[in-house]
C-alpha cells in the first residue's frame, strides 16, 4: 500500500492564525489520553460505517470524530488503523487518492472457498462472486445487457423479485456500486443509454483474479490455465499486489 | 494489570469479527466457531477454553470500550454472545442502522416493556405509540413494518402478538437500561442481571428470570420467596 504525504491538516495555523491566538494551551499540549480516546472513538466509528460497507470521507472523519484534533489526525488515523488491524483483521485503505474516500478490507487470510465471506450475507456474495467472475473471463468489462443476460441463465431477472435477492437490479447497479464492489460507466454515446460493469476497488483489494479464475476452473472442472489469457493476466495481477 | 495478555492471533480476530458480524451468536455454536478459528487460522486450539479464548480478545477490546459479553437467555438460560460497546450513553448501535422516527419508537417501545408487570407490551400498545411519535406520525401499516425490522435484527422478539426484548437487546444494552431506568427496572434476585421478563413475589415484590426460579426451586418441595418467604405464587413451566 503506497503511503500517502498528509499534508499539515485542515486546522493547521496557515488557516486563520487568530484560532490560535485565542486558545493558546491546545495545538501541541493534546494529552497522550485525549489522543487515545479519540483513537478509540475513531476505530468505533469506522466500524459502524463498514458495517453497512459504506465508504467512509475522510470530511466526515473529521467533522465527526476528530473535531478540534485537526493538528493530530495524521497520528489519530494511523494508530486506529494499526489497531483494526491488531485487534479486528481489518484495514483502512484509500480508494480514492482525490476525494479522499476509505474503506476497511478485511485483512486475514482467506480460506479456500470463502471468497469475500466476512459476514453472514453468503448468498449475495455468492452472486457477486459469480458477476465478478463473468466481468473478468469477459475481459474485465461487460455491458449491462450481456450481465443481465448471463443472470438470466442462472434464473435471476432484473424485472422479477427474486426469492433470496430480493429486488435483484436494485443489488446489482445500487447496493453492489454503493459498496464498491462494482463500478459502472455510461458508454458514451448510446441511446437508450447503455451502461458497462467493471470490479469496483473495494472487489480488487478484497479478492484477487487469481482467485476468481480458481473459482471458475473449479466450477468447470477445468485446470485454470485453460484460459491461457485470463491464466497469465492474473498471475502478473497477483505479482504487482 | 500484572497478568501479561495473551496475543491476538488471526483465530481470534476471525472470531472477533464473525461475532461482530452475526450480532448475537448463541454458546454452542460459539463453541464451533471458536474450534472453526483456531484449524483455519492454524493456531493452538484448546478444547473447552472458550472463555480463555474470549478473554484475551477482551484484555485486547478494553482500551476500545468493547467487550464481548456472555448473557443468558431469559426463556431457556441458555448463553449468548454478543460484542457490546461500554461508552455507550444510548442506543447507538442501532443508530446506523435506523432513522429517527424508528428509534424514537424502539426507545418508546422500550419503555413499554421495561415498565410493565411481565415484560411484554402488545403490538397494539405499541401500534398506539406510533400515533403519538413526536418526530412524526407514523401509520400503523408502517409501523408494523418496523417492528418486524426489530424482530429480525434480533432487538425484539415476538411471542404470540407481544414484543419483548430479545438477548441480543439485553446484552448490549444492560448498561444503558439499568442506568437509565434505575427506578423501574427489574434486577433478578438470584443472579443480579437485568430482568426483563421475570416472575415477581406477590408478597415482598422482588423478581427472578424464569430459568433461575426453576434452578432455585429445583429439588425442593416448597416453594418460598428467598426473601420474605411466602409461598411463590407463580407457576413454573
């Protein structure tokens, strides 16, 4: 994970030299316990946010949570980020360098058989798994109509309440995009508007396409590298993580 | 503290985290769960040694204000799991989870339950509150909705038309309870937790949870009020 430079922080002097001025005991004189109550608060927060796998702003981490800690909210997010890690196998990453969005992934080793299963939702993972299979062996990109026509042979419609999904096209172009799981793009252009799937980041630091393409060779039977191409992308996919 | 805690390895992080997951986890598949951990994580897995297990997990939690606490249930006795958050000064775990309106009546329905003589409130009482929401009225078809939402996130259960808390609820809300309903709510007389739904002496007024009057009674031929001694009124199932 690359490291990115924190500048000095919203609340750094440069913005209004006055706030200073007027409460001259905070900045530097936060209490090793006030620094690890925010920690805590922090780690809690995140949480609660990743339980509904909502990506988290870094804007509201700061509103918050860290509040009048501006100046120490480099060390803050580092030490709760060292302890989802310690203590809960998670980890906060960057998805977005811009906007500065997170999410927490889940870092334990993942058992055969078990991709993305942090919680008890199996069946919409299963699906998942199974439409990040398809946008991969398709060259990582699918227009909606083929993935709406590839559910069909496996009995889900996008019109049609399912008896375990529930509303299906509601999952697949809200829940699965709002989760990162996946992204999807207007094709320019077309008219009705078409619309292409790819992984979103939170599928590509969750799982990997050596793992996917494993999913699918068992489901076939096959050895993976019968698909040379989609073989040898992602073993240099599995050398560059 | 002069015990060293024990480290954290991958068993119990994926353990921590499935519990987290499943909001309450019921003691024997807890027992699974943590063999399940330890051969996947490859790490040492001693039999019977849940609540080692539990412990280092929590020496590790505390800092946080977290803890993974055992309560037992107040149908059947028997142990639940679930994580609770100590710094808690309302029902904000539910609060990612529901909108204003939704709480507002949960923490009325709450009230209900916790005030009246057996522990439950029927679901036209509660239908009734919805009327009353001082966020905003809410109709009872909705309200219906909701309060099945409850029963399914395990925050109440249902039994035959009235709604009590669930164990999940009374985990992790014991604290909160207790100090907010300090004059109303019921503590058992035998093992000092919360009791919500409880057997109450006609006499002397205290209570006791249905499985910890049919362990005190158990074996005896009498059955008399720890406290004032009169004869317990109420059957036992």
């Amino acid at each position: 994970m690359s490291q990115r430079k924190r500048s000095k922080g919203l609340g750094s002097s440069q913005l209004t030299g006055g706030e200073d001025d007027f409460i001259p005991t905070q900045v530097e004189r936060r209490s090793q316990d006030q620094v690890n109550q925010k920690v805590s608060e922090l780690v809690q927060f995140l949480l609660v946010k990743d339980q509904k796998k909502i990506p988290i702003k870094r804007a509201d981490m700061l509103k918050n949570i860290i509040r009048e800690y501006r100046d120490a909210y480099s060390e803050i997010v580092k030490r709760a980020d060292r302890t989802l890690q310690a203590v809960f196998g998670l980890q906060l990453v960057e998805i977005d360098t811009k906007r500065h969005i997170y999410i927490l992934i889940n870092n334990l080793p993942r058992p055969e058989g078990q991709h993305l299963c942090r919680d008890k939702e199996k069946e919409k993972m299963g699906l998942l798994l199974v439409i990040l299979s398809f946008i991969f062996m398709k060259g990582n990109s699918v227009k909606d109509s083929a993935l709406w026509e590839f559910l069909h042979l496996l009995r889900v419609y996008p019109g049609k309440q399912h008896s375990v999904f529930g509303d299906v096209r509601k999952l697949v172009t809200e829940e699965f995009v709002r989760q990162k799981y996946l992204e999807t793009t207007a094709i320019p252009l077309t008219d009705p508007p078409e619309f292409k799937y790819q992984w979103g980041p939170r599928a590509e630091k969750e799982t990997s396409k050596k793992d996917v393409l494993n999913f699918v060779a068992k489901m076939q039977s096959k050895d993976p590298t019968f698909w040379a191409s989609q073989y040898s992308e992602a073993e240099a996919n599995k050398a560059t993580t | 503290n002069a015990v060293m805690a024990a480290q954290m390895t991958d068993a119990h992080r994926r353990f921590l985290q499935v519990l987290m997951s499943n909001g309450i986890t019921e003691g024997s598949e807890a027992r699974k769960l943590h063999q399940h951990c330890c051969e996947t994580d490859k790490v040492y897995y001693a039999q019977d040694k849940l609540d080692d297990f539990i412990s280092t997990i929590n020496s590790h939690l505390q800092p946080l204000f977290m803890q993974i606490r055992k309560g037992l249930s107040e149908d059947d006795g028997t142990a639940h799991y679930a994580v609770v958050n100590l710094a808690e000064t309302e029902v904000t775990k539910m609060a990612s989870d529901y909108t204003e309106i939704e709480l507002e009546l949960f923490r009325k329905t709450m009230d209900l339950i916790i005030v009246s003589e057996n522990g439950f409130a029927s679901s036209t009482d509660i239908l009734n509150l919805a009327d009353q929401l001082k966020t905003k009225k809410m109709k009872k078809k909705e309200a219906e909705q909701v309060l099945k939402g409850f029963v399914e996130d395990k925050w109440l259960s249902e039994k035959n038309g009235e709604y009590t808390l669930h164990t999940r609820c009374i985990i992790e809300m014991e604290q909160y309870i207790l100090s907010n309903y300090q004059d109303v709510a019921r503590k058992c007389n035998i093992c000092h937790s919360l009791a919500i739904q409880s057997q109450v002496c006609e006499s002397c007024g205290i209570g006791m949870h249905l499985p910890c009057v049919r362990k005190y009674f158990r074996g005896q031929t009498e059955r008399r009020c720890p406290k004032c001694n009169e004869f317990w009124s109420c059957d036992t199932p």
